[in-house]
C-alpha cells in the first residue's frame, strides 16, 4: 500500500529511557557528496504519542500535536513535508530530531478514567527520503541506530498540563557535533506497518495569538489575567529570574465571584509550571491545550502587569485544526452577531483534530450526538469537508467492530472501561447513533462530493440495520436507553437526561430521519434495490410513529417542543397534522415566554420547525429572547463562546452546581444554521449548491442583514435590509451557478449568475 510504502524501510522506535514522558530521539547523517545538490526532500513521519520534528533546530512545519489522535487500533496516519529548504549543503553534516509527548495515546484519557488506553511505550517512525541533481537518491530512517536523551519537559498530559524546567535545556542537542552525554540507545517497537494511513483531514496548527486585556488581582489575593474570549490552547512568554523559581498557571473559562472558576474542570488540573534556569526563559508547553479565558499566574518575578506582560511578549495561542472560513453572517442586532461570534468559537476550540464536546475538562471527547446536531452549521462555518470525513473514517472503524453499533464517541475510549463501570456500557442510540447517516449527509449536501457516501456506506446501513432490530412490535422504538432530548432546560442540574419529550417519540423520529435520508443516499449512488428497502422501512416507521403518538388533533405524546420540532422537521406528519403540530408549537413557545424548552434534539430544530409551519415570527421571538434559557441569556453574561447549558452560570455570577458545565460547547449552537438559511437566507437547492436557494424571511426587529458563503462553485452574498414596508434583496452568484430567489410573500424567480437587487413591500 502507499501508505506502507511512504515509511517502508523504517522502524518505529522507542526511547530505552522514557525520560518523564518526553523523550527527544536524534540521528545524525551528512548529505551525500558527490552528486549535485538536492533538488527534493522528502520526510514522512508519525508516532506513538505526539512529536515535534526538527532538522538542524528549525522545526519542519507549523503543525502542534502532530499526528493528533484516531482510532489507533485501525489508523495511524503520518505526514509528509518538503523539507529540501532546511537541509545544509552537500557533504555537509545534518541532525533529525524530534520531541515526544504522551498525547491521546498514553496520556490521561477520558471521563471514565485511564491511563495508556492504546498502548505503554511512546515511539517516532520517520523516513527522509532525499534526491539529488543526478538522480541520486538518499534515505534516512528510524532504526535501532538513534539516541535518547531527556528534555526539559517533566511532565506532560493533555488534562493536567505541562510541567518544563529550563534548568534541563541541553543546548545543541538538535545540532552537529553534539556529544551526547547521558543519552541512550533506543529500540525498536512491535509495530504493524499496516495501520499507517495518510490523512484526510488538515494537520492541528496555532491559529493565531491574543494577548491580555486585563490584568487584576482577585479578592483572594491571586493574579488574574483576563484575554477577553475563551478560546482553546496555551500561554507562551520570554521571562527572567532566580534559577529555581516556579511560575504556576492555572486555567480556567470563567471567574466565580471574581475567582478562578476552576469546578467545572473536574479533575483535569489544567495547569502548566515553568522552572526558570536563572537566565533569559522562553516557555511554550506545546504538549498540552487547555480550555480558557483566564489565567490565575504565580510566582511571576516581580509584578505582573499589562506592561510586563507586553514585555515579556505573554501571549495566549489559539490553537485548532487549519480550517478555512467559508461562510460570514452579519445583522443589525449586535447581541446576535455575538451569538453568531460565539458559535465560531465554540466551533474553532472544538475542532481540535476531533469534533470534542468540549476543550476543558477531563473529557474533550468525540461525541457522536454534539456533531450530529452541529454538523450543518460547523459545514456552512467553516471548510470541513476533509475534516469531518477523517472523523468519520474512525467512526466507521469503531462502529463496525462493535456490530454495527456507533459508539457515543470516537474515537471510542469509552470501551476500555465498560468492562469495570457498567455505567459506561453503550447502547445503540438515537442521534448520537445517527451521526453515522446525519454527518455524511450534511457534507454531501454541502460540498456535493458523493465520496463520503461510498465511503461511509456500509457504515450507515449497519446503523440503520442495528436501528431496525430494536423496534418493537407496534413498529416504533421505544425501548433500551436513550440520551434523547439530553440537556432539556428543565432537567435538573443533577439529570440531564430528564426531559419533558418522550424518548420513544424522539428515538423512533430520528430512526425514520435516518431511514428516510438513507433511502435517499441510496439513489445517489445507484443503489436502486437499498432505496426501495429503506424507503420501505421509513415508510413504516412513519406509520408507526403516527399511530403510537399522534392523535386526531395533530398533539404528539408528551406535548412539548421538542416532539414537534421533529415531527415537522423531519416530515413525520401529513399536511393537515403538520399545521395543526406548528400551531401547538407556537403556543407552546409563548406559554413559555419564548424562552428556550428544548435540549440536544429539539435545539437543532424548533425554529425550522415554526418558521416551516408559518410561524418565522415565533422563532424570531425565541432567537431574541433575553431571559434564560434563550440563545442571548449568556450574552447578556458576558459569554464568547456557546455554553453547555442554558444556565452553566447563574444570573447571579455562580456556576451551575450540575457536574457536567462547560462554557465552550458548541451544539446548542446549532440555531446559527437556521441564522444562515433562513435570516440570510442562503441555502442549497441541490448538493454542492450547484443550485442555490436565496430565501431570506425577515423578522423581529432586524432592520438588516448580510453575510456570503464560500461554495465549491464560487462565492454566494445576500445582503438585505428593511426601511418601513420596503425589503431590498441584493444578491451575487457565482460564475456557472443558477438560483432560485424568493422574497417575502412573492413566488419563487430563476436567476443567472452575477450580481442582482430586487424589491417588495411587505
């Protein structure tokens, strides 16, 4: 295989001494002479943990945590790079070195516990291959022959945070010539060549850099910095001081009555230290990521300030996967366009490599149920195309080992410990289980690549199959456990499972979305005989569903939004229930004073589902509300990113006393992609938007709106606004796209491509 064939020739090694967690392994070689220069450089390379690569010190791309974390028992994916431009001359002498790290692999890993889920040893396989003006070739690989030797890092976990004593730098190490004292040997690892796999998706890189907005002391005493927008990585800073002196930093999302708001972490410590060498220190603990707006620092020499702070360049690194920003939303409601910043956020800290639930406690897992619900707003967000379809790949991976059962994360190390915490044994699930037909189906929708439904094929039908096997004898799935409206804002902080709709009514809905859309991807790909078994299984759990909980009158068992949301949305009831389902929803949402009722499953929903049954001027109401729980409730408390609950912190500046309350979750979020398709107005008429819909419904009391979307065709705009009864549309479509326009009361119009304005009174 190519893949096999990229590090054919090397071995995957291993430290003889772990040195702490963080190895450096070095070889050195010199370029063939003789031959003209290299005129191409190649080096390929992953490992058994994390690792930073060097050649002759300078680093050989921008990646961090490289080669991030997959199902290791399937995929091992490595990274090639052109590296012709670091190389010395011919003849001369040249250091590959790299630096180890625990990572996912060996490191603290999951709510559940554990440590070394994947395996006890870190290891680095890597292969040079040179060529040079003659044809000349010249290889260089990971064998037996490589040092060892300590670095200045002590301690390393993704959790708890880095621990890096300068008083250890061995300057050189990574040059010509170094002597190597108290290094040594390495050996080789019991490695199946097999499992190596390039990656689909973009490498982890530091996104940009923030520095402090404030810097104040609490009532306690502590040093608080204040970087004015939670975000997702670690603090870096040049600093002098007496040799010995620890400098400790904790992190946290929130301050709790002017303290470090550190409970909602649980048990990741999230705290990196820093041991000055007595001289000038640069420090950046590229080992961990932490998940935080604040920083409570000590033992700083001398004062920190915003100028010292200036001085010392202290700086916070916001670090994600290298995702391309495709799509903007703007409007005339400044707490809205916060919520939207907030989604963006929420979105850039979580997609580390993996669709995390959230980037800050002793979790930072991919659950299936937080993607199902974000995946259309992160694809309209951002270019997630290669992302997610990585993910997906580990999915596939784990779901098919488990009979067709998809885990509630993946990578999946909630298997490791189900057999000591029967707590943590998995069913087969609505939602989280459906992110095996939902997110493919967003990403063909969005980007047309039909790709990611052959791949992931086989993986939707052992889904919808396993799905099938759970129903009941009246037809419906009403049986096993069920996340189903987790989060409800009505559950206690204690019970998130606690909603008000009817798991059976939520499970057997999305057992028929998923048949339903399955059905539908069958005939994408030709697959005629599947679109008629499927169909035919959509059909009867519809069946079902309306026989088991719907009555005469439209009312659907347990009566609340959530149930509605999906009834409508998803097309379970026919036109005359579907109008008399959207009334009832209405009501429900002002006899709750358009304050938010709905959890994991209706959030994604309920404002398609009124605006799809008349009632847009509902969901304005609901996307503008201000009392908690409501989309603005934590803007108004200072959020910049989304919220795990609707309440995580209390109108009085306490968090919420429940266990699970993160500050930076993105899937209640999932409202912006109603914001894009429905505010804006810009939505796919076909996958890819090789026909675009331009159909924006103005309300509440926007007087505008704006924003464009990068297509696989060409840039989409529409911008509108409202003075008095008129509504002005203008729009631009790509070069070899077509659109069909609708405004506000009219029928829908064809257009080309090219820039157009249009007119009504309302």
């Amino acid at each position: 295989m190519a893949e096999e064939a990229a590090l054919s020739g090397a071995t995957m090694i291993a430290a003889d001494d772990d040195f702490a967690g963080a190895p450096r392994l070095r070889t050195e070689f010199t370029l063939d002479a003789g031959h003209g220069d290299v005129t191409a450089a190649t080096l390929t390379v992953t490992a058994l943990g994390v690792v930073e690569v060097e050649i002759n010190g300078k680093p050989i791309a921008p990646d961090v945590l490289t080669p991030g974390w997959s199902s290791y028992e399937w995929r091992l994916r490595h990274r090639s790079y052109d590296v012709a431009g670091l190389l010395p001359a011919a003849g001369e002498p040249a250091v590959l070195g790299a630096a180890l790290g625990n990572g996912w692999y060996r490191g603290r890993l999951g709510f559940t516990g554990g440590n070394a889920l994947y395996g006890d040893e870190l290891g680095l396989l890597a292969r040079l291959d040179l060529t040079y003006a003659d044809g000349h070739t010249q290889t260089v690989v990971t064998d037996e022959s490589w040092q060892a030797g300590p670095s200045t890092t002590t301690d390393n976990q993704i959790y708890d945070g880095q621990t890096i004593d300068a008083r250890r730098a061995t300057p050189g190490w990574d040059s010509p010539g170094f002597a190597a004292e108290g290094w040594v040997g390495v050996h080789a690892l019991d490695f199946d060549h097999g499992l190596l796999t390039e990656p689909i998706g973009p490498p982890v890189i530091r996104h940009e850099s923030i520095t402090p907005v404030a810097i104040n002391t609490s009532p306690s005493g502590k040093t608080l910095i204040d970087f004015g927008q939670n975000l997702v990585g670690w603090l870096r800073f040049t600093v002098s001081g007496p040799e010995g002196q620890e400098i400790v930093i904790r992190h946290a999302e929130v301050l709790e009555h002017d303290e470090l708001g550190s409970r909602p972490l649980r048990t990741a410590k999230a705290t990196d230290r820093f041991i000055l060498s007595g001289g000038e220190d640069f420090f950046e603990p590229t080992k961990t990521f932490h998940g935080f707006r604040y920083a409570e620092v000590e033992g700083w020499p001398g004062e920190l300030t915003l100028e010292s702070a200036t001085a010392a360049g202290l700086e916070a690194v916001v670090v994600s996967s290298e995702l391309e920003r495709i799509g903007t939303f703007a409007c005339s409601d400044d707490l809205v366009n916060q919520l939207h910043h907030n989604v963006v956020w929420g979105q850039r800290g979580n997609f580390l490599d993996v669709p995390t639930d959230c980037p800050q406690r002793d979790e930072r897992l991919g659950w299936t149920g937080d993607i199902a619900a974000f995946a259309p707003t992160a694809a309209y967000l951002f270019d997630v195309h290669s992302f997610l379809a990585d993910w997906l790949r580990d999915l596939r991976a784990e779901q098919l080992d488990a009979n067709g059962r998809v885990p509630y994360v993946a990578p999946d190390v909630i298997k490791y410990r189900s057999s000591e915490r029967p707590d943590t044994h998995q069913s087969v699930t609505a939602i989280w289980g459906d992110a095996a037909v939902w997110v493919p189906w967003t990403l063909y929708q969005a980007y047309g690549d039909q790709a990611v439904l052959e791949n992931q094929y086989d993986s939707m039908v052992a889904h919808v199959d396993a799905t099938e096997k759970l129903l009941s004898a009246n037809g419906t799935w009403d049986t096993g456990f069920q996340f189903a409206d987790w989060l409800d804002p009505d559950a206690p902080p204690d019970d998130a499972a606690a909603a008000k709709a009817d798991k059976g009514v939520v499970a057997t809905a999305c057992a028929y979305r998923s048949a339903d859309l399955l059905a539908r991807i069958a005939t994408a790909l030709g697959k005629s005989g599947d679109h008629d078994r499927y169909a035919d299984l959509a059909g009867r759990l519809r069946e079902a569903f309306n026989n088991a909980y719907v009555d005469d009158q439209g009312i659907v068992l347990s009566d609340c939004a959530t149930v509605y949301a999906l009834a409508i949305h998803f097309g379970l009831l026919d036109e005359d229930k579907k109008a008399a389902a959207g009334n009832r929803l209405a009501e429900l949402a002002e006899k709750a004073g358009y304050r938010v009722s709905t959890g994991f499953a209706g959030t994604p929903f309920v404002t398609w589902a009124l605006s799809e049954t008349g009632h847009t001027d509902v969901a304005y109401r609901l996307l503008l509300e201000k009392e908690c729980p409501s989309w603005l409730y934590p803007i108004t408390m200072g959020a910049t990113t989304i919220w795990e609950r609707w309440d995580s912190m209390l109108p009085d500046g306490s968090i919420n006393p429940g266990e699970m309350t993160s500050f930076n979750h993105y899937a209640l979020g999932a409202v912006a992609d109603w914001m894009h398709k429905v505010v804006l107005g810009i939505d796919a008429a076909e996958p890819g938007y090789s026909k675009i819909s331009i159909a924006p419904q103005p309300g509440g009391d926007l007087t505008w709106a704006r924003g464009a979307l990068i297509t696989p065709h060409g840039e989409v705009r529409s911008s509108w606004a409202v003075a008095g009864d008129q509504f002005t549309l203008d729009v631009s479509i790509p070069d070899g796209s077509s659109a069909e326009v609708r405004l506000p009361g009219q029928d829908p119009q064809p257009v080309s491509s090219g820039d157009h304005r249009f007119t009504a009174t309302l």
